[in-house]
C-alpha cells in the first residue's frame, strides 16, 4: 500500500490524557511527517496553549497554529501542527492527571468521530486515555474500543460489534476477549462470538486491508489446545463448531491451534491473522515481535480507526523521551487505509 500525499488525507487524531505522553507524541509525529510528501496531514482536537507550552519545555521546534474547522488543516501541515481548539483548560501537569480533564478527553474523541461521519477527515487517530481517571469521572465503558463501537452506534445509527486488531507487517493478532479477568474468558467465550469476530475479522481484512482470501488462525483456550478434552473441551465444544461455521461461510480459517506453537518465523507465514482467546494469548507476542510499531486498529466500525500500541507513559510524561514510532505507524496506516479502501 503507498499513501497519497498529505494534502489529500486529513486524519483526526484525538488528545489522548493530556497529562499522558499523547500530546508529546503529536508534537513529535508532526515533526516527523510534516515535510514528507507521502504522509499524511493531521489535525488534533486539543488545546492550543497546551500543546505550545509542553513543546517550549520540551524543546521541540513545532508551531502551533488554531484553527476553527478541519478543512484548514490541510493547507496549514507543512508549516504548522493544526489544533482544532477544544476551548478547555488542562488541569492535569505531565504525569499527573486530573480528573476534570476527563470530559475533554471524552469531547476530543466524540469531536474526531464526528469529522469523520461529516466527511471532514478520513479517519480517526486515538491518543492513549487513562481508563482509571474515565472511571472516576463516571465513565461507563471497559475502554476505548467499546466508547468507539457504542459512540458508532449512536451517531450512524447503526449496530456496531467493534473489533481490537493489533497490526504489524510481521503479525497481526486479535483477542476474542479484551478487557475482562482471566477467570472470566471461559464463560465469555461462545460459539456465536467467535463466528461474528471470524466474519468481521475476515471482512475487513477483504475491504480495510485489500487482501482477497484473508487467512485466520484461531489459536486454542487451554494448553496444547485442550489435547483432545484433556485439558478442557472449550475447543470442542465452543472453538471448533465456530471454526465449522466460518468455513461454511466460505471463510479460510484454521486452528484451534495451540497459542504456544503458532507465532514462530515459519508458522506466521500460514496465516495472515490470529484470532487468540483472550488479552495477554494476542498481546504478548506482538508486543515481543513488534512493540515499537505495532498498532492497534479497531474493525466492525463504519470508519478507520487507529491507535498506537501502547498506553499513557505517566511515568516518563513530560520528559521528552516517549518513542513516537508506534504513534507515527498508526498516522500512516490510516492514511493508507483512508486512501486504498476508504468505503466498508
């Protein structure tokens, strides 16, 4: 896939927790991008003031310029970093948040969507959040891939079963389950789930990433993928009937297989993703093979979202030393979504 030049793509990115390295990493990927013609033009919904202090502290040569409607972002990218201003104030200072900056971190997300649904922007670029600080300013979603299929849902008026993708060039995985205890993936798991991840996966894969007979992998529950009921029957009786289904769906699926064999040099190349059963059977080996660049695109949503693979970085916020990469992959990759398979 080759990316169109900047002046024809405006990816939304959102502010992500102002205190976390978001703001940081804008400020860096702007820097980065801003003279090469094959990327593409970003704006972020933020605050303006914000963004020109943290880059004085940092040292970062980055103008800042406000501006009032998406459609001046374009023509201002090459000499400036273009902040579609959220009129708050930051309460929070780096590495400590502020929970009266949860309701801007919220705005900015609902702000890029509805660039997105209006036609404004190509697609959506999220900013790590900070699920603690939502929490206690009375957030009700488990994180930010749920706030996005349900924020889809109430703005296109449609139903929505969004689906976490973490995408790589070496791999890309997707949990079945994502943010709930371990004890509970067992129960969590059905038949019905996996089938409608399967035919998600396996559509977008054919529309978002242009690939005519997607390869999905379904990885096992339980060691050595049960080994025949010994170790449980969830590939029995739950994985496999799934896997049934999809091939009949005319779908190119394999597995259960077991987690521990399937992520090898040689067996990544039998396959173009893998469905795991839970978080950390997906996670953990694309943050081994690819944590720097690994990003996390969300399927099943009627528009292009992307995020970088990691999460706020309290700890060294502030500092200057957050690696902007995975945050530079996810600008590209939706901008070359945006441009090869804009429509689902």
């Amino acid at each position: 896939m080759t990316g169109e030049p900047h002046g024809k793509t405006i990816l939304a990115l959102t502010r992500g927790d102002p205190s976390g390295i978001g703001p940081e990493l804008a400020l860096k990927a702007w820097a980065a991008m801003h003279q090469d013609p094959e990327a593409p033009a970003f704006l972020i919904a933020a605050e303006p003031d914000h963004l020109a202090v943290l880059a004085q502290r940092l040292r970062l040569a980055v103008p800042i310029e406000p501006i009032g409607a998406a459609t001046d972002a374009a023509a201002l990218f090459r000499r400036a970093l273009p902040v579609l201003d959220s009129k708050l104030t930051v309460k929070g200072k780096p590495g400590s948040p502020h929970a009266e900056d949860a309701a801007g971190t919220i705005a900015s997300i609902e702000t890029c969507v509805n660039l997105v649904r209006t036609g404004a922007a190509a697609a959506i670029v999220t900013n790590p959040i900070a699920k603690e600080v939502l929490y206690r300013a009375g957030f009700p979603h488990p994180g930010h891939t749920e706030f996005l299929g349900a924020l889809a849902e109430r703005l296109y008026q449609s139903s929505v079963r969004p689906v976490m993708l973490l995408w790589s060039p070496e791999l890309a995985v997707v949990p079945a389950t994502i943010h709930i205890a371990l004890k509970d993936v067992p129960a969590r798991l059905t038949t019905d789930l996996l089938f409608e991840t399967g035919r998600i996966v396996a559509h977008d894969f054919r529309q978002r990433f242009g690939l005519a007979h997607p390869r999905l992998a379904f990885t096992g529950l339980n060691p050595h993928a049960g080994e025949g009921g010994a170790m449980g029957r969830e590939e029995i009786d739950v994985i496999a009937p799934a896997l049934a289904q999809l091939k009949a769906a005319g779908i190119d699926v394999s597995g259960p297989h077991p987690a521990d064999t399937l992520f090898d040099a040689k067996a990544r190349k039998t396959y173009d993703v893998v469905i795991a059963m839970y978080h950390d059977q997906a996670l953990i080996p694309i943050k081994t093979i690819a944590f720097a660049h690994a990003v996390n695109v969300t399927l099943g949503l009627p528009f292009i979202r992307t995020s970088p693979d990691h999460g706020t970085a309290f700890a060294i916020a502030g500092q200057g030393v957050a690696d902007p990469s995975s945050l530079i992959e996810a600008l590209r990759l939706a901008g070359r979504l945006a441009n090869e398979c804009p429509a689902r």
